[in-house]
C-alpha cells in the first residue's frame, strides 16, 4: 500500500509545487506532513500537534488510521510468509 497515495486519493494532503516546494502538506493548508511527524518524536507528541493546529484534528485521525492500517496489513503478510 503506498501510504502518501492514499493520503492524496482521500484528499488529506497534497502536493504542489506552488505549495511549500511541493512538500506533501495537509490539503487546504501549509501544514507539512513532516512536521506531524516531527511532533510525534518530539516531547509533547500527539496533543502538542492538536493544540498548535486544532483545525487538523480529523485528518491527523485519518492519517493514523491509514498507517495503522498498512501496519497492520504489513505485518499479517510478514506473518503469513513466516509461518
């Protein structure tokens, strides 16, 4: 599953190259997915992110359940060719 595709097809983020140097940012913002990331490793992980940037509480959410489920998915087919 190529993650970032589907993030695009669901029109959570976007690229452009107009756009942060086409970056991939959340779709109506200037918002980098990277810098999601960044606060996940960080300190104040999750909740800072949502503070700092309410308004993308639903996509954050989305974006979650997407990787978690490439995840999961990733990690049954590893299972089953190890078995």
């Amino acid at each position: 599953m190529d993650i970032q595709k589907v993030l695009s097809d669901r029109r959570i983020i976007c690229s452009d190259p107009d756009i942060m140097s086409g970056s991939p940012v959340f779709v109506g913002t200037r918002v980098p997915l990277q810098t999601f990331f960044d606060y996940l490793e960080g300190e104040g992980g999750l909740a800072e992110f949502l503070a700092d940037f309410p308004h993308l509480q639903t996509q954050v959410l989305q974006v979650l359940e997407i990787i978690t489920k490439a995840m999961l998915n990733q990690e049954q087919i590893t299972c089953a060719h190890s078995a």
